[in-house]
C-alpha cells in the first residue's frame, strides 16, 4: 500500500508538470506574439499594396515577407516541443485551436499568390488576415485558459487582453487609412471605428487589471508620453465626428498610418516585455515549486517509520478540530513530527483551495469575455446587427434591466435555440 | 512542420486520455462507495459497543472488521492503477485528498486498539469515524470535481451528493440513538438532528437534479415504498418535538436504529447502482470517443495531399462567414472536401464549447456546495456557532438582503481575513 507521504508528494509533482506544461505554452504564446505583429504588418503593407491597384508599397512588403515566414517558423518548432498530449482539461480545445491557427498558416502561400496577382480586394485580404490573426489570439486564449498557477493565469489574462486591444488597434489603423483613403465620411465606417476604440479601451483596462505592477506601469507611461497619440486622438476626432457624405482630406492618411504603426510598434515592445516577464514567472514558479518538492521529500524520509506514520494518522483522526478548518493542537500526542505530517496535508490543502479561488478569478474573467463575444456573434448572425450594434444591444439591455452583460448574454445564449430561423445550436 | 489534421486528431486524443483517467477515478469513486459503507456500519456497531460499555455488539463488530479491510485493500489496490500523475488541473487536489484519505487508513488499527480497550468515548470514536469517512467523500468530490466530459461530471455530482445524503443519514442514526439511548431530551441535540435532516434532504434535491432518469427514479421508488421510512418518521417526531429535559423511550433505540440501518442498506444498493451506471458511461463514452477518432483519422488520410489541404485553408481564411459563428457556403471553392476539414474543426470547437458550457453547470454546483461549507466552518470557527445554526445565519442573511446564499457566503470568505482574532486565512 502507497503511503499519504506519496500521495502528498504526488501532489506536488502533479502541480510541477502543469506549471511546466504552462510554462511550454507560455513560450508558444510569446513566439504567437511576435507572429501577430508580424502578420499585422503585412495586412497594413498588402492594404496599400492593393488598394493602390499595386503601384504603392510593393517592395516593402515583399522585403517584410521573410520576417513573417521566420515568426512562423518560430512558432512551428515551439507547437514540436510542446508535445502530443497535453495534461490538462483543455488540452482538447487547445490543440483545437491550434489546428485552427494551422489552418491559416497553409492558406498564407495561396493568400499572398493571389494578392500579388492582385486577384483580391484589399477589404477581403485584409478581413482574411484578421480572421488569421483571430486564430492566432484564440491559441493565447486557450493557453490562457488552461493556466492553473494563479500569477501565471494572471500574467496570461493580461498579455492576451493586451494582444487582444494591440490587434484592434490595428483594425483601427485599417479603418482610418480607408476612410481618408476614401475621401468621404460613412457612418457606418464611423460607428464600426468608434466601436473599435471603445473595444481597445475595454481590452486595456482588462489588461490593467491583471498586469504585473512592472507592466501596467510600462503600459501608463506610454500612454501618457506617446506623441504618436496626439496625432492618433486629432485625427480620430476629424474622421469620426465628420457629417453623413462630408469630404474627408485623403492627405491625413498618410500621417494616420504612420502615427498607427508607430503607437503599434511601441505596443510590441510592452507586448515583448510582457511575455518575457510571463515566461520568468513560469521558470521562477518552478524553481519554488521544486525547492518546494525536495524540501518535501527531506522532510517525509525522516518520518518513514509505520509506527510514527501511524500515530501522526490518529493524530488526525482523533483531533477534535474539523480537519481543514484548524490544525491538532501541538503536542497533542507528545511529537512534534505529527503535527508536521498533518500540518503538511492541510496546509497544502489550503494552498490548492487558495489557488484554486485565485484562478477562478481570472478564468472568470475569460469566460465572461467568450460569452459576450458568443452572444454578440448570435445576435450579428440573428437580427444582422454590426459587431458594435449587437455589443451596444447587450450593454443597453443590461442597464434597462440592471443585469450584468454577462447575464444577459447568458440569457441570449440560452434561448438562442428557441428563436425561429436560427442557425446557432 | 505538423498539420491543422495532426493537432484535430491530437485534440481528440487529449479529450480520450481525460476520458481514460476519469474512467479510472469512477472505479475509486465506485471502491470507495463500498469503503464508505463498511465504515459506516463499523462507526453504528462501535458507538452500541462503546456506549454499552463494551457488554453489546461486540461479536457482529469484529465480524464485520474483515469486509472494512477488504473494501480498503480494494480501494488501495485501484489507487495503485490509477497512477501516480494524473492530468487534469484537478490533479494536485486529488492527490491531497487522496492522501488525506489514506491518513485516515493508517490511523484505523489503532483507533480500533483503543476503541477494544474501551479507551475512547462513543463520541470520540463517532467523531473519528466521522473525519475518516468526509475525507473518503473529499475524494469523491475532486474526481467529480476534476471530470472534463459533461454526461459523466453530471453523474460523478449525483453519486457525490448521494453519498453525502447517506453519511448525513447515518449521522442521523447515530444522533437519534444518542438521544433515545440517553433517555431525555436535549434541545441542542434536537437541533443538530433537524439540521442533519434539513441537510440529508438538500443533498438529495440536488442528487435528482444531476441523476440519470433510472437512478432518479429509483430514488423515487425508494422514497415512496420503504416501510422503513414511516418507522423514521414516527421516531424523529419524537425525538425532535420532545420539550427540552422531557423524558424519552429508551426501548425505541432498537427499532430507531434498526428502521435507518435498513433505509442505509436499501441507499446502498441505488449507490451500487450509481456508481455500476457511472462506470457504463465512462466505458460507453470510451468507446464513442474511439469510434469518433477512428473515423476522423480515416477521413483525414484521404484529405493528405498538401496542395487540397492550402485550397482548404484558403477556404477558411477567405470565408466572409466568421470562423465558429457559420460554416463557409458548400462548394465555395468546389470541393466537398474542403468543408469537410473546414467543417471537423468548426464542428469540433463548437463540440468543445458546449461541453464546457455543460461542465461549468455541474462544477458550478460543486463550487456552491464547497463555498458554503467554507463559509459555515468560518462561521463555526469565529463565532462559535453549531455548524447548523451556521447554516442558518447564512440562508437568513441571503433571505434578509435578497441574495443568493453562494454571494453572501463568499461575502463571508472575502472578508474574514479582516475579521480580528480569525484563525483562517
């Protein structure tokens, strides 16, 4: 018979292998960060490229090509290590999303033959490689997701927050360049443009409230000295405050686009940060946690003898205090290695039960974020609503009924099936 | 580098090792059912034996030591097939039950040395027998607890709060044979006796809502037909509305705790069939999985050749649909093919996202029920309360400010670290 001892320490090292399961993920989330941006220069360069009929840009985006082929190379060798099985209850939706990514990753040979043959539209190249893009950040979401060290899910929820508004910033700089491409202000393009910034805005205070002190402090000072933001607030105030049909001077989009990729730059360098800081995490959580194990294991060799183990048991079993609400009284059976035995099990206990409430927090705040997005996409689908038309719908209905979004778009999601003409299950 | 069909299978894969590892912890669970009921039936035969001052019950006791040995040796044996790294962010927490448990087991020889040299009281000896069997039951709540497919985590919820139905009605037996045995009525006993009653009954209200139809059903059968049950009924009207100090049957004690011993038995079986049930539907979900697998792979050897897998993925990343929200329009680039790929990953995610959903109800369920136990054992601890007038003070406050009781217990949780002199933390 394996003694509590082995269990206990099966605990342990049960804990180890998640945190250097994460730990793996982590890495495959700071390599799918470089991945992102690159790919996001690309649409920015193939949006020029093609909306000038090919005559602008070419060169630069061809000489970007390599630097987006090595990122994804990257990633490929880290999805190699990071093994076949993963442990874990959402290694399935993981590797799902992966293969999604995957599947991205093949069609960009086709995407880009065709966008050189200019065969596509720059509004269907750019909408395919957001939807590339989408892949990629749902990879973080699910690493994010699968996290079970609470400072690491912490760490994840804010980097993938972080990515998540980089990438609507990015849209932003999409939409803008068109509308004073375009010479004319839409008020569709306006409404999608101010729900981009109220998106990115959300997305950053999410990300504040999980990041590290050493990020959010980074993430402050940008935000408070970045000239390029000036420019960015001047000219989001012209496109999006001009009348229905107005002239829009196509001079500004030139400094728009500059102004973007420059704030977007100034991004991937917290985003580098970031995922270097998540990354020390995971190898400091390991550190302690085998510190941790082998102290452990020192401990429990020198209380191997049956009798011992035997009397330290009925230590517990004998104890008038609720075990897991308070320890034995010390001494009360003459040893002080029973109470260490016993004090062992319950203290860990109290740890997990610690952690365990600490990641239901952040993963919360996850699951509170997929479930607006799922309700959003039914309602986008159901009553053919734009993205920011279907969040405002949610966000009214939640103050007209004084509900939290979240529950309303549990509501939506549970009667979805009960609407007629629905294509949702 | 590795395809979108690689990581599609690999999905499916992790999903089976899940499925693997809960079918193991369903055999524990199904062992320890048994434990837990030889253990109960030596807690009553001690407590007569105890209380007689050894002169009662002390043959059919140590008759009955063997079947406590054999149904531990049999959940020994399936811990050491069950491995020692168990995947699942549950893992860690299983093991320290686990552990937990096995103190409990150790501690069991010389319990029973000290019960035999009528060295212990009745209390003391219920008390202890009282911890090693919540521990066993801690187990059972973390493999339902850790459980990552919806139909078995549903069943794992229903045979956990069954099992805990049972132990609160073998407490009641142990409680109303005190109060008959001792010949006058108490009224802080009377209150703990409602409260196991109250409790028994909770446990069964939501054992029905998670059961399969056939073991709800029995349930119902049960209820409805036991003549044991009007025996009971009888007796608790007694004991429980005798003004405090007034004198009570002794002679009753025998049928009391013939009539609960009996209503234990007859639990024992439906659990018997819970746990036979459980284990058929981690075999049968084994086995759909499998088949499921199969299929896919054999589908995605037809789909190898690279050149059909880029047009696929441009299928994808050219769709004007969202990915996840609709499939792309059939033949869109004019293979079935494509949507088949495209269509197994979809398919899979969303497969994946309503399991989750599921799973999120049944853990939910747990999370309450742990919350608040927390929170009365804080209560317990800081106000020196009974754990049922505990209970109480936190369905009134919920009653008082219109909340649910899982917000004002974790209310509790948030703010006992405030609270001066608390010995939780």
């Amino acid at each position: 018979m394996k003694t509590p001892l082995h269990y206990l320490v099966a605990a342990r090292q049960s804990e180890m292998a998640e945190l250097e399961q994460i730990s793996r993920a982590s890495t495959l989330v700071a390599s799918m960060s470089e991945l992102v941006h690159a790919l996001q220069k690309e649409r920015g360069l193939s949006n020029i490229f093609l909306a000038s009929g090919g005559a602008q840009a070419q060169q630069v985006l061809q000489a970007h090509l390599p630097q987006v082929d090595e990122a994804m190379a990257r990633v490929c060798g880290v999805l190699e290590a990071l093994g076949e099985r993963s442990p874990g209850a959402h290694g399935a939706r993981l590797f799902n999303a992966i293969a999604n990514a995957l599947q991205g990753f093949e069609a960009l040979p086709l995407l880009r033959r065709k966008r050189d043959a200019l065969e596509l539209s720059a509004e269907d190249c750019t909408q395919a490689l957001i939807r590339m893009i989408a892949a990629c950040l749902t990879v973080v979401f699910e690493a994010a997701d699968s996290a079970s060290d609470p400072d690491v899910a912490r760490l994840l929820v804010a980097l993938f927050h972080f990515m998540q508004g980089k990438e609507l910033a990015g849209q932003e700089r999409a939409t803008g360049a068109a509308a004073f491409t375009s010479g004319i202000s839409k008020p569709e393009r306006q409404r999608h443009w101010l729900h981009l910034i109220e998106s990115q805005d959300r997305c950053f205070q999410v990300f504040a409230d999980f990041a590290s002190e050493a990020g959010a402090e980074r993430w402050q000072l940008q935000c408070g000295s970045c000239p390029d933001m000036t420019v960015i607030e001047r000219l989001r105030r012209i496109g999006c405050t001009a009348g229905h049909g107005a002239p829009l001077d196509g001079s500004l989009s030139l400094p728009w686009f500059e102004a973007c990729s420059s704030r977007l730059d100034a991004m991937h360098q917290i985003e580098a940060f970031l995922a270097l800081e998540l990354q020390a995490q995971c190898l400091k959580k390991l550190d302690q946690a085998g510190a941790a194990l082998a102290q452990q294991q020192a401990l429990l060799e020198s209380m191997l003898a049956p009798a011992t183990r035997a009397e330290a048991a009925a230590a517990f079993i004998l104890s008038p205090a609720q075990s897991g609400v308070a320890l034995p009284a010390e001494g009360a059976y003459g040893l002080q290695l029973e109470k260490s035995i016993v004090g062992l099990v319950q203290e860990q206990a109290a740890r997990l039960q610690d952690m365990q409430t600490e990641i239901d927090k952040a993963r919360s705040t996850l699951k509170e974020r997929k479930t607006i997005e799922r309700a959003k996409g039914v309602l986008m689908n159901y009553r053919q609503l734009s993205e920011g038309d279907a969040y405002k719908l949610i966000r009214q209905t939640a103050m007209n009924q004084n509900r939290r979004m979240l529950d309303v778009a549990e509501a939506i999601l549970a009667t979805v099936d009960l609407l007629p003409g629905s294509t949702n299950s």
